[in-house]
C-alpha cells in the first residue's frame, strides 16, 4: 500500500453511533401511554365493575371440614407374627403376612374407599342426595331453605322437570363424578399422620350433616368388610383343624383363630372402627367461596393488560399509515 493510500483510509472520518430506528425509546412508550391514560383508566374500572358484578352474581359456598387420625385397635403384629410360621394357609384364610395390618395403612385404604365411584354412588343413594346435590343452585338465608333450578326439577310437584317427553334427572354417575370433583376435599397430612375432610356446599348446614355422615358411612363400610374377613378366614380355620392331626399345626390355628376372633369383636365394639375424629365438623360462620376481592383484582389486571395493549396496537397503526 502507497502512503498516499494509507493516507486515505486513515482520513476517513468514524461516524458516532447512533440508536437504530427498530430500538424502543421509553419515553414515547411513556409518552403514548400517558395520552391514554383516561382510556386505561376506564377500561380497567369496566373491567373491575363486570368483574365484581360477575363476583356477586354468584352464590356463597359453604364448608364443613372434620379433622381425622387413623385408629390403632388392631393387634396386627401379632397376628403377622403367627400368619407368617404358616405362610400359603394363611393366605388362603384371608390373613395377609405384612401388609395392611396398621391403621396408617388402613387408613390410607379407607381414604382410596372414601373417594371410589361405587363407594359415593351408595353414599348418594343411601341419603337421598341426588335432588339437593344436581338442582341446587343457591342457599336461602331467610327461610333456611336451599334455592333449586326450576328448569331442572319442580318442587311444587318433587319431581324432576321434563320437556318434550325428556326428563332431565341426571345419571348416578354423572352426580357421583360431580361430588368427588366439586363437592369433596381431602387433605393428608402425613407427617402428623391426620385427614381432613371438607363439604362445599350451598347451605352451611347441609354441608357439615354430609361430612359427618361420610365419616360414618366410611367407618361402617370398612368395619362391615373386615368383619365379614375376619368371620369367613374364622370359618376357614376352623375346617383347617379338623383336617390336620399334627400339633404344632393346629396350635397355630388356634392363634389365627384367636387373633380373628379378636378381630371381630373389635368391630362390633368400635364405631370409629378406622377413622377417629379429632375436631368434629360445625356450621360455617361465613362462605368459603367465591373469593369476590380476587375476582376484581383479577378483572382490574386483566382490563389494564388489554386497555395498554389496545393502545399500542393503535400507535402501531398510526405509524405504518404515516409512513
């Protein structure tokens, strides 16, 4: 390279840099949005006003919780102890060697029990609860009386409405999955080994009769099955002695037999057979539900987020025509 063209290229003057007209200036931003500020500021009041009118439009729900630990009247280690000398035999009676003999266990098996279709479909069947459960719409304080759907079910007449020749008594399944999504909460505590079982619903008074009801109702059904167990392994058992000579056997026996007899004395004496309550489930002072503040400070960021996005949208419009 020459000296003159060294010369050259070094004279060429360094232009300063400069923003490029792709980078966002704040300060328009700021500027566009302070010009709308009265636009924002209605829209967001809109949104909260349809948000609390929407909030107050619908009904308070109710809860009724009941506060559960598992009991501890089964003697199961013992009876493990005896069941695992004898093995298969013991399995054929109906004894399980190591599994399920705790009430932790039980309970857990009780809480798998509580939530079953078979086990709601009875619970709602048993009670009557199909008319209160699916036509309810609301709770009236005044006369202490539940408010139902007039296009689902005539109360005049206690009936389920109909129209066109169709009857609109909704299935068992459909109430029982209703329930079981919309009606009951279980919360397990396993490091203070407690459950606790809530009712949402309309009336605060039919809410806490439901929980309390669950809770007999689970209690009956698991003691019934352990007690038909515990007579039919009984009954097994004794066969087993009459067909064996050898001591040692039948003298295993006898202390499966003793541990089933324990067994079903213990559930025709306990009523809170696998479930004990601890804090009993009472009327609801006020409603659980809806959350009506969270319903209008959703609805006021919701109606700030879409006024401010209308507004640049609209500047963004109005620079492309410009240009």
């Amino acid at each position: 390279m020459t000296e003159y063209e060294s010369r050259q290229v070094t004279d060429i003057p360094v232009l300063p840099q400069t923003k490029t007209e792709e980078e966002i200036d704040l300060s328009v931003l700021f500027t566009v949005l302070w010009r709308a500020k009265w636009f924002i500021i209605a829209c967001t009041l809109f949104f909260a006003i349809a948000g609390g009118i929407y909030a107050f439009m619908k009904p308070d729900i109710y809860r009724a919780d009941v506060l559960l630990t598992p009991t501890t009247t089964d003697s199961g280690s013992q009876l493990e102890s005896v069941a695992s000398r004898l093995g298969g035999l013991a399995s054929l009676a109906g004894i399980g060697v190591g599994s399920g003999s705790s009430g932790v266990q039980k309970a857990l098996y009780a809480l798998q029990v509580l939530q079953s279709r078979k086990f709601i479909g009875n619970f709602i069947q048993k009670h009557d609860l199909l008319v209160p459960l699916m036509a309810a719409k609301g709770w009236d304080k005044e006369n202490g009386e539940l408010i139902y759907n007039s296009d689902m079910y005539d109360v005049k007449h206690h009936q389920w409405a109909s129209k066109e020749g169709r009857v609109f008594k909704p299935k068992l399944l459909v109430a029982t999955h209703y329930f079981k999504r919309e009606i009951l909460q279980i919360d397990i505590d396993t490091e203070a080994k407690m459950v606790t079982v809530s009712i949402d619903f309309y009336s605060p008074y039919i809410a806490q009769q439901w929980v309390n009801w669950l809770v007999e109702d689970l209690n009956h059904e698991i003691r019934f099955q352990d007690m038909t167990d515990a007579q039919n392994s009984i009954d097994y058992l004794n066969q087993q002695v009459l067909r064996t000579s050898l001591a040692d056997t039948r003298s295993m026996l006898y202390q499966l037999i003793e541990q089933q007899t324990k067994k079903l004395m213990l559930t025709k004496v306990h009523q809170e057979y696998v479930l004990k309550t601890v804090d009993p489930a009472v009327v609801a002072a006020g409603p659980a539900k809806p959350r009506r503040l969270l319903y209008i400070a959703v609805a006021c960021v919701l109606g700030g987020f879409i006024a401010v996005l209308m507004v640049f949208i609209r500047q963004f419009i109005r620079n492309n025509r410009k240009n």
